[in-house]
C-alpha cells in the first residue's frame, strides 16, 4: 500500500488540512519543505546497484505510517460521502487499509458503491468481501450478524501456520512469551461470550503445546495479564512519575540476566536482541558479505580487464573507498589502482569489480597470500602495471615461487638450480625497474 500514496499530491492534502487549522503559514511552508525533502529522498539497494523510488511511500520508513493515513483520511471523506448517498445511516470502519462497511438496506447497492469508490483515486482500489451466512472477517476477528447484537470470535487466516519460537529456542525468555501474551490479550479484551474464550484458550493451549510449552506456563501468563488489565487504571499514574530509559542487549543467556539486573537498579530497562535473525539467515548475498571481511583481494578494471591485487585489514569495502577517495581528489600516490585509471584514462572499478581471494587477518600469511597472487597473475599477464607491489624480488616466497616454476616439469624452457647459499635476486624483473618499484611500493604503502 505505501508504494501506491502519490507523495505530491499528499503532500498538498497535509497543507490544505494545516491551513484548515488556522496554522501559522512559515510553518506550514517549514513542514511542506521537510516532507517534500524527506518523502523524496527514496533509495534502495539491490544487488549493490543503487536505485531511487519515483513515487510512492517507502517501506519500513517511520514516516510512511502517518503519511500514509494522511493521504487515506482523504479518501475515507469521499467515501464516506458517497455510501451517505446511498444509506444515510450506515456505518464506515477503517483499519491501515482493511475497511468495514455496515448497511440497513442488506448491502443492496454495494456493487455500485464500490464502483463510485474505486473511481475516487487509480492508486486505490478496493475489492470486497460481503457477508455470508450472517458472518463477515474483519481484521482478525468474525463478526457473527446476530439479533440483538453483534458476536465475536477470533479469526484465523486458513494460511496461519502456529509456529511461534520454539520454548527450547536460544532466545530472551520476553520474546519467547511475546507471542502467547499478545494472543492471551487478545482472548481478554475482545467481548467473547464465555464458550468463545474458552475454546480460544483452547487453542492457545495447543499451540503453546505444539511448540514445546507447558500449559500451566500459559495460565501464568494469562494470570498474570488479568491483573495487569484490573490494576492498569489505578497503578498508571503513580509510575508516569519515573522516568525509564531503555538500552539494547544481545541477548547471551545468564549473564544478560546479571548485567540486566544492574542496569535496572539505575533505572536503565534492557531490552533484548538476539543475532540469529532471518535476516542474518537469509541474506547471504556473497558480495555484501565479502565486502565486510578483510584478507587479499583483487580489484578488476573494467575497461582492460586486468587486476589490481592488494591485501587489507581493514573490511574490503572500506579499502574500495580508499582507492576510490584517492582516484576522485586525486591522490594517486595512495592508490596505484586510481593511477592505473587516470593514466589510462580506465573507467574506475565499482564495487563489484571487488573480489575477495583469501579471508586472512595475520601479517604474514596475508602476506604470502598476496604474492601468492600477485605472482599467478603477473605471470598470466593479468596485472594492471601500476602494480607495484611487485617487491617480490626481495621476499623469500616469491624466490621460492619462482624458483618452483623453474623447475617445474611443465616448464623446462629454463631450468635454474640453485646451489645451497646462491641468492636469487633478479630472476625475473630487470635491474632498471628495481629501484622504481621499491620507490612506489613506499609511496602505495598502506594506511
Ligand atoms: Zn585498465
């Protein structure tokens, strides 16, 4: 639904409506300002392209809630109107976007009013549900059509699967109850008749069972819950008196329990959070997580598809904005991957030209890794030239490296046997480019 509110157009409807409340007109130019800076503003992600959202809402923004309403509020004024048309004296209910509508002439004209109300906006269009045998869904209840009045009972989605988290699950005993306390709640505050609340406590019951929970557990809760409806009016007061303040926890068993008991004495509430979310489960998009690690990694250009190799302990991500901060200022003597696009005139890598070789943290092994590499592609003639981490002439792996492909049985152009004590200097870079290389391998030294 929030994709489908015009952000123009809502914006003129909060205006409209602030002048109708004899508001100051700076500030209602302030607000129009604000909403029309914020509401336009709308970015995403995905697959690491970054894209902007035309029109509509985001998703998930705490704005879009009241924007929202704002733009609906709107709409039910027409509708509103127009089934006063048809029945004076019938009833109109909205909820977020599931709406209610209650006729004295048996819903006779409803076809038509529908009709009138999917004319008011294109972006609104309404479908309906009508009674049937005396019963309509609404929200999650079922409104039973009974003379004198109306009855209720709860109403499942037949796609509802009573899955809650399992009681033997590694999660705050708060999340846990979450559930069965906002279903008990429910059972308590919805006008039931005796026999309906018992056989939702039933329910609740069986699901509780289902996911590992005893039943007595659950009737503490609703205990529980009972007195805290009874007292809620008379102990309200008193506790608006002190101040809370919250703070988050990941949540780590006992001693989560401990550090919370603390911080309550300085009146400091902890709530929990856990690390194991269906976010962190699912989104396993291999870029986004490599990105975040640190080790070797290579960099390709896009334009002569050769490879910038470095190593970094910092995440790769934050090292691509290094090279990049360098290749925008410039500053070509902190990046020989932005020397390597400026003075070749190369398009500069996106992040997705960003690869990770090896997830590694200590000196060393990084280290040889990143010979390891530098040597492959060197050799395949796969490196950008302003590589100049090719110091490889003084490290004892790329000697040992090099001295392994001279002798390997494949290639035997050049066979190089080396007495005990021979050093292999110049094996393969010649003498001129030795001095140069040592030069900008300081200048590209790492932060
Ligand atoms: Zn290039």
């Amino acid at each position: 639904m929030f994709t489908n509110i015009p952000i123009n157009e809502t914006i003129d409807i909060i205006s409209k409506r602030l002048k109708q409340t004899n508001t100051n007109t700076q500030y209602i130019k302030e607000i129009t300002n604000i909403l029309n800076t914020i509401l336009h503003q709308n970015y995403f992600t995905y697959n690491l392209e970054i894209y902007e959202q035309k029109d509509g809402l985001a998703m998930g923004a705490p704005t879009s809630n009241i924007i929202s309403e704002a733009f609906l509020q709107n709409i039910d004024n027409k509708i509103i109107s127009i089934i006063h048309n048809h029945d004076k004296n019938s009833k109109y209910y909205r909820y977020v976007d599931d709406a209610l509508y209650i006729s004295q002439n048996n819903g006779s004209s409803i076809n038509e009013i529908m009709n009138e109300i999917n004319k008011i906006h294109n972006n609104i269009q309404f479908t309906v549900d009508k009674e049937d045998q005396n019963k309509i869904h609404y929200l999650d209840l079922t409104i039973i059509n009974e003379i004198p009045k109306f009855q209720y009972t709860v109403y499942r989605k037949p796609t509802q699967t009573s899955l809650t988290i399992p009681y033997n699950s590694y999660h705050p005993p708060q999340h846990k109850m979450a559930a069965y306390n906002a279903l008990i709640y429910r059972m308590l505050k919805i006008p039931l008749t005796t026999n309906e609340r018992n056989k939702e406590r039933n329910i609740i019951h069986q699901i509780a069972n289902n996911n590992g929970y005893e039943t007595k557990t659950i009737q503490k809760l609703e205990n529980k819950i009972k007195n805290k409806l009874t007292k809620k009016n008379t102990v309200n007061e008193t506790n608006a008196e002190t101040k809370q303040t919250y703070t988050t926890l990941t949540y780590n068993g006992t001693i989560t329990k401990k550090l919370a008991k603390i911080f309550k004495k300085v009146n400091i509430n902890i709530s929990y959070k856990t690390d194991n979310t269906i976010y962190n489960k699912l989104i396993t998009d291999k870029n986004t997580e490599e990105h975040n690690k640190n080790g070797v990694y290579k960099i390709e250009c896009p334009d002569c598809n050769k490879f910038y190799i470095g190593q970094t302990k910092k995440r790769l991500k934050d090292r691509f904005t290094q090279h990049f901060n360098a290749f925008k200022k410039p500053m070509i003597y902190k990046s020989n991957l932005a020397t390597h696009s400026i003075n070749n005139n190369h398009t500069f890598p996106n992040i997705k030209h960003m690869s990770l070789i090896k997830n590694i943290h200590k000196g060393t092994k990084m280290n040889i890794w990143e010979n390891l590499e530098i040597f492959k592609h060197n050799d395949n003639n796969k490196l950008i030239e302003e590589q100049t981490q090719i110091r490889t002439k003084q490290d004892k792996t790329f000697q040992i490296l090099k001295l392994l492909q001279h002798t390997s049985p494949t290639r035997r152009t050049y066979t190089h046997t080396p007495s005990n004590n021979e050093t292999i200097n110049d094996v393969s870079i010649p003498p001129s480019r030795h001095e140069a290389d040592r030069k900008s391998f300081r200048q590209s030294k790492r932060p």
